[in-house]
C-alpha cells in the first residue's frame, strides 16, 4: 500500500500564489512509474481532476487549471508538485494527490487550500 503525502497548502490572498507537494511516505519504486495527477474537492461537490502527468513528464489541465497551474515531477527525488498562481475564491478546496499503476489508485490525505482576503 502506498501512502502518499500533501503539503504545501493553506491560507493566501486573491492573486497569489501556493506550491503544493506530493510524495509517498516511503520511498516507492512504482511511484516513478505510475501516472499522477492532482484533484480538488470543494464543499458538497464531487473530486475533479485539476492536473495530470505521465509517468514521463507529459501534463494535461482541466479548464480550472489551465494557464495558471503547472504540475511537475521529478522522479528521481520521487515527488510531484502544482505551482498555482492568480488564485481566486473559487479556488477553495481540498487538494489531493493521486497516482495511478496499473489498475491500483492511491489517494493521499489531502490538503486544504483557501484563498481568501
């Protein structure tokens, strides 16, 4: 079982910025093989994909995301990030980590992002 940590999250103004992490508890071979992604969750609303990566660098965006976030990975240190910048209001919500191999997805806990003045 793979467990995956957040970090990064928290508190920022309307038009800032917040970089969000993500790496296995322990170092995992299969998470430099697997597809990732990031997804977000607001209140009484389902999770929605925000940014994906393959497990050779390629990124796709949801229209949420597009322009203003950047997913990346590095492999080699086993972590996966989302640079967000013009954060807006909308932008709220609980942001998780994912990763996929094969037929097995992993979630990480979670991370609360709240852009508010």
């Amino acid at each position: 079982q793979v467990q995956l940590v957040e970090s990064g999250g928290g508190l920022v103004q309307p038009g800032g910025s917040l970089r969000l992490s993500c790496a296995p508890h322990e170092s995992e071979y299969i998470f430099s093989v697997g597809a990732m992604a990031w997804y977000r969750q607001e209140p009484e609303k389902q999770r929605a994909l925000v940014a994906h990566i393959t497990a050779v660098g390629n990124t796709n965006y949801a229209d949420c995301g597009k322009g203003r976030f950047t997913i990346s990975r590095d492999n080699a240190k086993n972590t996966m990030s989302l640079e967000m910048s013009r954060l807006q209001a909308e932008d709220t919500a609980f942001y998780y980590c994912n990763l996929v191999v094969g037929y097995q997805a992993y979630w990480g806990q979670g991370t609360q992002v709240t852009v508010s003045s």
